[in-house]
C-alpha cells in the first residue's frame, strides 16, 4: 500500500502496514542543507501522486517539479546530511514556475501535468494554469488558446491511446473569475495540440475529475455525478447518474479494478460506488 501526507510526502507499507518507509522526493524530508537537484522544494500542500494507467510499476509524483518512479514497491529514500534526496525519485521536469500542483496520468512513459504558476487567485503574479506533456518525446507547456485558465482539478489519459486526454476544470465560468474562460471539460485526440469544449450542455458548475469506460464518460462535480457518451463533442449530452447519492461535491472518482464501478469520494459524506449502465 501507497499513502501521502502533506508535503508530497508519500509512503509505503509491503508487510500489511507493520512498518512503513518514507519515499518522499520533498525537501521538507531531507536532512540537512537542501539540494534542490534531488528534492522538490515547494510542493503544494495536497500534492499529488499518481500510477501509469498501463504500467503499475511507474509512477508518478508532482510538486515544482515532475517525478518519475519505476523502482515501485521497492523504492528507497535515504535522507541523509551530507547527501540528501531521494533514490529512486527522477527528476524529468521543470517549467520554472512555483508552487505548481500536477494531477499526472502516465501511459508507457507519456504523462500530462496540470500546473498552476501562482495558484493563489488575486496574487501575483496573477494566477496562470497550465498543462505540461512529455507526449512526443519531450516536455512542453501545451500552448492552446481555448484552454480555460482556471484550475486544472483532473487530467484522464485513454488507456488505449496517450494521445487521447481529457482535462476536467475547476471553479465558475468567466462571469465569476476574470479570464477564466468557459468550459469544464475539455479533450483532446492530438497529445494536447488541439481541444474542443466537451461541457457545453453541462450546468456552469465546478468539476473535479472523469473516468473513462466502455464508451462512457463519468465526471465528478461539485453538486453530484454527471454521465455521457463518449466521442459526441461539443453536442456531448450529459445527464445526472444513478439515485441517492448525498447532495454533496465529489472530489474524486475513480474505476473500481472490474472497470465497470466507479467509486466516488465525497466531501464528508463517504465513499459510494456504482456501477456504470
């Protein structure tokens, strides 16, 4: 098993949780002077860690920097005075802005990474999003002009294809946060060159994250679970899915291991699943 403190501080137990071992490439774990070469300076306080959606040996983990893993369950940290910083942990890119925070998906060594550069909204600089890819061969900020410039919540790689991802956004429309733009989910088939507004029909509302199933799209939102087909574009019709789940935002949704449940975590109200028809 895999957990994470703040920090990007993430840890992990082989024997059922009887010991755990720190694996953190943060600085805030190290010992001694810090080296920003081998630790990740300034990472958010829920930072995120993520698996390969065909790979589960690779991870991924995101703070200012991305972190590449293929050691997994045998992943080592060994903070130490004189040579501080992680083992296993590889440091694969900087775009040279602070405080960012990665929601990373991976697909044999492909990996999309929403970033803000000031993430504080009214700060300043003034808050910019992102989403950097290595998709290609190497890393680059994705330069779209219809992006919202809003906070990228989730990032969903096609198992079958890198180049096919979705990006789900947070917070209101443009009414609410001055060059926000319109659109919480957006797609793309071209590796991030090009996207198109998926959420047209959908109600102007925070979102938070998707999955991708059999042809069905599962977004999670700040009011409940939305679902649509998959590959209808911007006359993508979405509906609300199932009954009884608590009126309460979803802050995450993921694919139960069958691939047909999907369990949603609530904010305050538990964990729900159900499966998708």
């Amino acid at each position: 098993m895999v957990g994470e403190y703040v920090d990007l501080n993430p840890y992990l137990t082989t024997d059922g949780g009887h010991t755990y071992l720190t694996i953190s490439p943060s600085c805030f774990s190290v010992i001694g002077p810090f080296d920003l070469t081998k630790c990740n300076p300034t990472p958010r306080f829920m930072a995120p860690l993520a698996t390969d959606v065909n790979n589960p040996n690779h991870w991924v983990a995101g703070g200012e920097y991305v972190w590449d893993d293929t050691a997994a369950w045998a992943t080592v940290f060994q903070p130490a005075a004189t040579s501080p910083g992680p083992c296993n942990w590889t440091n694969v890119n900087d775009n040279r802005r602070r405080s960012l925070d990665y929601r990373s998906r991976g697909d044999g060594g492909v990996t999309y990474a929403g970033s803000c550069g000031n993430c504080n909204i009214g700060g300043s600089p003034p808050f910019a999003s992102g989403i950097d890819t290595n998709y290609g061969g190497t890393w680059h900020t994705i330069s779209a002009p219809n992006l919202p410039n809003r906070y990228a919540a989730g990032l969903t790689v096609d198992p079958a294809n890198a180049a096919h991802i979705y990006a789900v956004y947070n917070g209101y429309s443009r009414r609410w946060i001055p060059g926000g733009r319109t659109g919480h989910v957006v797609e793309s088939t071209d590796g991030g060159a090009t996207w198109r507004d998926i959420s047209v029909l959908l109600p102007d509302l925070p979102s938070d994250a998707l999955v991708l199933s059999g042809g069905k799209l599962v977004l999670g939102t700040d009011i409940g679970a939305f679902i649509a087909n998959a590959g209808g574009g911007v006359s993508t019709a979405w509906s609300r899915l199932g009954t009884h789940l608590p009126n309460t935002s979803l802050n995450d949704v993921r694919l139960d291991p069958n691939g047909t449940t999907v369990l949603a975590a609530t904010h305050g109200r538990g964990l729900w699943r159900i499966r998708i028809p």
